[in-house]
C-alpha cells in the first residue's frame, strides 16, 4: 500500500491537493482512492478548453456539474471543489465520471492484452 498523506501540485492559477491510499489489484492494477481537492478549477477547464482537450459542449457542462461541487475559497481564494478519484476495476473514475481506463503492470511487460 502506497499512503499518500499530501501531494500539492500547481498550475497557474489552480493549486491541487490529494491524500488517500493506493495499491494493486489482483490483476495488478492501480487500486485505491485518493481525495483530491481542486483550487481555481474554472481556470483548469477554461486552460483545457483551449487547448482542444474538452470541446465547448464538454467544458459547459462540466462548469454546471463541478459548480454545484464547488465551495467558496477561504480568505477571498478561488472557489475549489473536494471529490473522490477512485481507482477500481481498471477504471479510474472522478466521483461517478469515468476518466480513463488504467493497464495492468503486465502491460509494461509484456504488452497490452486483447
């Protein structure tokens, strides 16, 4: 088990935040969760919308979904949002949002499985 107590990482004007724990699954996949707390997340999605990562669609209704997430920022700070990236079956998932499918350590080895 991998314990993450804190990893910070800045990005413009955006700060992430996540603590939690992770380790393999029994096909030797990245398992666990993590609590990651997004400071300026609107900047984040602005940055990915134009960079062609997120179309207009994407970023309009991600705005909505993170915005009801989303909790004022302390001392006059941008307003940031707290949610689970569960690591679980070979997906990582964002809250209920699937993001991306996650390999097996064996991939690396011996090649992506059909």
């Amino acid at each position: 088990t991998l314990t993450i107590e804190h990893i910070r990482l800045l990005w413009g004007p955006m700060t992430l935040d996540a603590v939690g724990e992770l380790q393999l699954d029994e096909a030797l996949r990245p398992a666990g969760t993590v609590i990651v707390r997004a400071a300026g997340w609107q900047e984040m999605l602005d940055e990915a919308e134009a960079a062609g990562l997120v179309d207009e669609r994407q970023a309009r209704t991600a705005r909505l979904a993170l915005g009801f997430l989303s909790r004022p920022g302390t001392d006059g700070g941008p307003s940031a949002i707290e949610v689970p990236l569960r690591l679980e079956n070979g997906q990582a998932l964002l809250g209920p949002i699937p993001l991306a499918r996650l390999p097996s350590l064996l991939d690396f080895v011996t090649g992506p499985s059909s």
